[in-house]
C-alpha cells in the first residue's frame, strides 16, 4: 500500500502557479498517480493521471521524477475558483482499484484575490 | 454522459432507524464504488463492484452495512440500526476498468443521524 504524504494547506494568489508536491516513497511497479479535486458538497473530480516523466492536459500538470518517488501537479495561473481540496493518490489502477487506493486528507488550497 | 447520480442528496434520520441510499452510474462503467467522507477527512473506501459482483469490502463496512448491484447497473447502499457515528458523506463512484480510467464520483448523501 502506497501512502502518500502532501501538505495539509497551501495559500495562493490569483494568476499565480501554484505546485502541490506528494511524496510516496514506497511506490510500486505498477502503480499510477492521480489528483483528484473536491469542492464543498461535491464529490472529487478527476484532475489528472500519470505513470512517469511528466504529464499535461487542459488544467494541470502532473511532474514525475524518474525514481517516482514524489509527484507535483501543476496549476498555472490559479484562479479564486481553484480553491479546492486536492487529494494525491497512488494504486494499481489496472488490478486492485479498491482499499489500495487511499485518500489521504489532502491539500486545501486557499486561492486569494 | 449524464455523470453519476445519487439519490437522496441529503438524509436526516433518527437513530436506529434504516436508510438506504441509491447510485446510478455513468451507464457504460462496469465499476462502481462506495466512499464515506467525513468531514476534513478524504474518502474513505467502502465497498466496491465490477458489473453485479461485490468484490472488495471494507473493514470500515460493518454488518449493518450492505450494499448491492442488482444486474450490473444501479448500485443501493442500506444501513440497518444507523448510529450517530454513520453521519458522514456517502460517496458513490463509477470507472471502466483499466489504465487511463479515472473515477468518476457522484456529489454523495449526506447523512445525518440525530
């Protein structure tokens, strides 16, 4: 069981990047990790996913050093409505998606005007 | 994709008394999980299927809990006897199986029990 360690708050400005590293130094082979983001009263959403090396989409990147030990998603120029929890998980997406695939209690991140 | 619907999204019970919440999936999922979250707390896992088979339980998941997915589709979680220590977030979840397929979370019920 891969734990995962990040920051329990963050403080951020708009129009600012903001990094969220997650340390997981117990990382298996087949593992992967994924962000999740959750809102007030909403269920988390889906960020991004990734194995290795570094990962992009329309609203994040993710950053993997080569001994995948640690991860940090990537969130350019922020906005108020980022304020969020984000949660960094790793598992084994493919064989074993169920109590190995923890959430811990996440980053809040405050974004401020 | 209509996303992952929950029903109810709020539930005040007394104590002792049985709920029964219902999840509806992205239809073409053949996974669907249950979460409980309470508060500045992630989610925790409770249970999970792929397609009618419940094949993971939690230890969090006493013998008051069952959860079932009849045919494969929508999923109920029921909870006999409630305690005021059920009152949580209770989060469902659906996802393909495989690489690249993310979960998918409903906005949960709230349960609070008095």
């Amino acid at each position: 069981l891969a734990k995962t360690t990040q920051p329990i708050s963050m403080d951020s400005y708009e129009g600012q990047e903001v990094n969220i590293t997650c340390s997981h130094n117990n990382i298996a082979t087949n593992d992967y990790i994924t962000w999740y983001q959750q809102f007030p009263s909403q269920g988390p959403r889906f960020i991004i996913q990734g194995y290795k090396t570094k990962v992009t989409n329309e609203v994040a990147s993710l950053f993997i050093p080569a001994d995948r030990k640690s991860s940090t998603l990537s969130l350019p120029r922020v906005s108020l409505s980022d304020t969020a929890v984000y949660y960094c998980l790793v598992g084994d997406i493919e064989n074993n998606y169920g109590q190995n695939f923890v959430f811990g209690p996440g980053t809040r991140l405050s974004v401020l005007p | 994709d209509t996303g992952v619907s929950q029903d109810p999204r709020h539930k005040i019970t007394k104590r002792g008394q049985n709920v029964t919440f219902r999840c509806d999936p992205i239809s073409e999922h053949n996974r669907l999980y249950w979460y409980r979250q309470t508060l500045g707390q992630g989610p925790e896992f409770l249970t999970y299927f792929q397609n009618e088979a419940q094949l993971e339980k939690s230890r969090l998941l006493s013998d008051r809990f069952s959860a079932e997915r009849p045919k494969g589709s929508f999923s109920t979680l029921e909870i006999q006897r409630t305690e005021q220590g059920d009152s949580a977030m209770y989060l469902c979840a659906s996802s393909f199986q495989g690489v690249n397929s993310p979960l998918h979370f409903g906005n949960g019920t709230r349960l609070t029990v008095t």
